[in-house]
C-alpha cells in the first residue's frame, strides 16, 4: 500500500496545512500542521518560538504534539500576533474621586486667573490658642495655618462644603514578555513614554500596580498608571521619578 503526501518539506518533515486569518483589529493569527516522520526526531516549538509571516513576527501561543500510528508525529502550531512579539494593549479609564477642598488647586491661589476659593468664601479668619477668632472671613484656619472649615459667614454657599469632586485618570498597558517583571517602580512616579496619553500641563503619573502570570515561559502582565492633578504627585512622598517599567 502506498500514501502520497502533499505539502512543502522542511527538512525531513511535510507541511501538511498552514492557514492566515487577520482581524478586523489587526490580530494575526497564523496555523501551521506538520507531520515528521518517525524516524526523525522531533522539535516541538515552545511559547517563545517565533515565525515571521508576510513580513510579520508573529509568537507561538499554542502548541499540540500527536503521535499516529502510520509512522508520522503530527506538530500543530498556532502562531499570534500584530507584527512583533510583545503585542501592547492599552486601556485607559477616568473617573472621579472625592477630595478633601483645602487640596483644591485653586484653594488659596486661583491658578485660572478667578479669585482663590479662600477669597470667594470671603477670606480667612484664624481660631487662636485661646479659642478667640480673628476675623470675619468665610474659611477658618487654625494658629498654624490648617484649614479647619467654612463657617456660617462663608459667601457662594461655600458653609458645609469640605471635600470636591477631582478627576481620576488611569491608564493601564498589558503585553506579553519572556522577561521576568520587574516589580521596583509600583508606588513611585514614573516618567511617561510614547505609549502613555496626553494629560494636562504639569501632570505627573505614579505607578499604581503590576500584575503578571506565567503561562509556560512566557509572562502575561498589567501594568497601571494614575495621573496626578497640574501640580504633579508630591516627590517627598513617592520619591523623585524613575523610568517607566518595560513592555519588553
């Protein structure tokens, strides 16, 4: 009895079937079915092999091995990617989160030409140590200068108010890399690269977390970002900037 095989060899191995399919996002995805006769050994690819296909590096992301009784070893290999090995994925989200109104950045100063809020609520008045006020002003501060709160003579119905609603900006990446992450730049503010959105002038970004899972040889990771107010994250607190950790 006699087979005929169709295919391109590589090597002593036949391609039995390939296949190219590319979404409408630009995700390649690229499967390839080669029988290796029994008497060769065989290679199977691992999660960090690679394959360049029309022009695109694609990563191997699923491979399965079978062995058949008419003397083939049968190798399916599925092949992702948009053109390099680390594919980013970027996400961002904003929300907003209440803070308290002496953080305001118009509270004591008007960054936007206006009168600082403290003005508008019709200036300061200090409690002293011996519990006398000085002034008729609308924000009460204690002996050292602490915002305490607006009282009953506060104008614009600023009495009562002690927190605003302040914009949340988050901005998340997530890759795949060989590399093991390095987890040193959470907590601290990092320096934005190209991939990171455009915020306002003096904005800074602190590094919030990383997430990864190993899948074979290969890291799955998150990384997430927050961007401060125009007045930057405050460097004693989190340190002067590092680099942004890598998406390689």
């Amino acid at each position: 009895m006699s087979a005929t095989y169709i295919g391109t060899g590589v090597g002593n191995n036949l391609i039995t079937e390939t296949s190219f399919e590319q979404d409408q996002k630009g995700v390649v995805s690229y499967t390839e079915r080669i029988m290796v006769p029994a008497s060769v050994s065989v290679v199977t690819p691992t999660l960090t092999s690679t394959k360049s296909v029309n022009s695109k590096t694609l990563r191997a992301v699923s491979v399965n091995v079978t062995s058949s009784g008419g003397g083939f070893t049968e190798i399916v290999t599925t092949y992702q990617g948009d053109g390099g090995i680390n594919t980013l994925q970027q996400d961002g989200s904003n929300s907003t989160g209440e803070e308290p109104i002496a953080t305001n950045r118009n509270f004591n100063v008007s960054m936007d030409g206006a009168p600082s809020i403290v003005d508008l609520s019709g200036g300061r008045a200090t409690l002293g140590l011996d519990g006398l006020v000085t002034g008729t002003g609308g924000a009460l501060f204690d002996s050292e200068g602490g915002f305490l709160y607006f009282t009953k003579n506060a104008k614009y119905k600023f009495f009562g108010v002690s927190s605003y609603l302040n914009p949340n900006l988050v901005y998340r990446r997530s890759f795949s890399t060989a590399i093991t992450p390095s987890l040193t730049s959470v907590g601290r503010i990092v320096t934005s690269t190209s991939d990171f959105p455009s915020v306002t002038s003096g904005a800074t970004w602190l590094c919030l977390g990383i997430s990864y899972q190993k899948k074979g040889n290969v890291f799955d990771v998150t990384h997430e970002f927050r961007a401060s107010g125009p007045n930057g994250w405050n460097t004693y607190i989190y340190g002067t900037a590092v680099s942004a950790p890598s998406t390689s």
